[in-house]
C-alpha cells in the first residue's frame, strides 16, 4: 500500500537555526500539506499546496516557514530561524483531491526538539 | 467552516460498542463529514466519511441524522488497541484545501 515517509524521524536544533523537514507524498496525489502538533494538543493546519504553490496557509505559517516542492517526489518545510516554540511533531499529508472530504494520508512525523 | 464539537474524552471496555457523537450545527448543504483516528506520536489515519444516513465499512459505522447537525461515529467490539483520539471534521464543498482538526475525543479502551 502506497504512503508517505518523512526524513528525519527526529531532528534536533539550535534556537536560531535552519530545518528542512522532508516529505515524499504518495506519487499520483497532487495535494500536500504540512500540520504540527505540539505535545499533547490538537493537530494544527500549517500549509496546503498545489500545481507548485500554496493554496492556504494558516496564520502560524509565518515568514519563517517556507514550503517548496524541488523534484517531483520530495515536498519539504523550511523553518529559518526556529524558535523554542516551534517544537512539536511535524505532520506531511497529501490526498488525491484538494475536497476537504477527500481523504488525506499523512506521514509518520518528524519529531523537532528546539534547544 | 462548519465548527464541530465532540465529546474531550470517553472510556469503554474491551468488546463494548463505542459511540462518540459529533455535534455540527452548522454544517452546509454540500459539506460531508469525515473522521480520522490518531494513535499516539502517528499522524491521522482516515476512518470513515459520510453525507447522510449511514456508511459502514470494515472499521466503523457512521450515523447521520436527516438534519444532518451531529454524526455519531460506532466503533463495535472495540480492543485495547482502539484507544486513540477520534477527530471529526467537517468539509467545505468549495474545495477549500483548510483542514481543521479539532480537539478531538480521546477513547480509552480498558480491559
């Protein structure tokens, strides 16, 4: 069964530092987006994209965050400069159709500790 | 976006029929309404969607009132492995690419 895989599980940073969290989403979906979840709460909406752009974006999505799609398999988040807040499990989806109601397959999650 | 509200938490026993009720009163004409499961430090996993009346399928059973202003999402016979939180969202027809997860009802299945 096709899924989505994030690279790295776990990523530790320095307060000031770049990330780039990585996604490969399921090859013939069209749709990515990118949600965190701070321990023990809710998921969050951050960003969606599509036919290379973003669609929405939630209003924690910042100046600091950044999304591009460079090949056509790896869909990634930058965070420029993270902050202790930004700590959280990071969550890559995609879906075949940008429907709210249309399925969305989410990835395993990248783990980001801020230091 | 229609708001939705569940339930913070529920418990059940093993081999019990769980039902976790989703209130969304104000849903709209073309909006479906769609559940995902999360089992700790996972992402969601889609459970089962529906428009109106029921939907069945191997993991759960979806109700949907004519008004269509709650859902009650049945899971049968639930095991330990079904404790996780169960989100209900409500979709915007408009091909809105927001999804908004609420807080979700966190089961606890004891044996």
């Amino acid at each position: 069964e096709p899924e989505v895989t994030q690279t790295p599980s776990h990523q530790v940073t320095q307060m000031g530092q770049e990330v780039i969290l990585r996604c490969v989403p399921i090859s013939n979906h069209l749709y990515f987006y990118w949600y965190r979840q701070i321990l023990g709460q809710k998921v969050e909406f951050l960003v969606s994209f599509y036919n290379n752009e973003i669609s929405e974006k939630s209003e924690i999505f910042d100046d600091q965050f950044s999304v591009e799609r460079p090949d056509g398999s790896n869909f990634t988040l930058k965070i420029r400069s993270t902050k202790l807040e930004d700590s959280a499990m990071y969550f890559c989806a995609s879906s075949a159709s940008g429907r709210i109601y249309n399925e969305q397959f989410f990835g395993p999650g990248t783990r980001l500790t801020v230091l | 976006l229609a708001k939705t509200t569940q339930p913070i938490s529920m418990d059940s026993y093993e081999g019990q029929e769980v039902n976790i009720t989703c209130s969304h009163n104000n849903i709209a004409t073309n909006d479906y309404i769609t559940w995902y499961q999360q089992f700790p430090s996972q992402g969601p996993r889609f459970i089962i969607q529906g428009y109106k009346t029921k939907v069945t399928n191997e993991v759960a059973s979806l109700f949907i009132p004519a008004d269509r202003k709650s859902s009650t999402l049945s899971l049968p016979r639930v095991s330990l492995s079904d404790t996780a939180v169960y989100y209900c969202l409500v979709g915007d027809d408009r091909g809105g690419f927001k999804t908004i997860f609420g807080a979700g009802t966190r089961l606890f299945v004891k044996a």
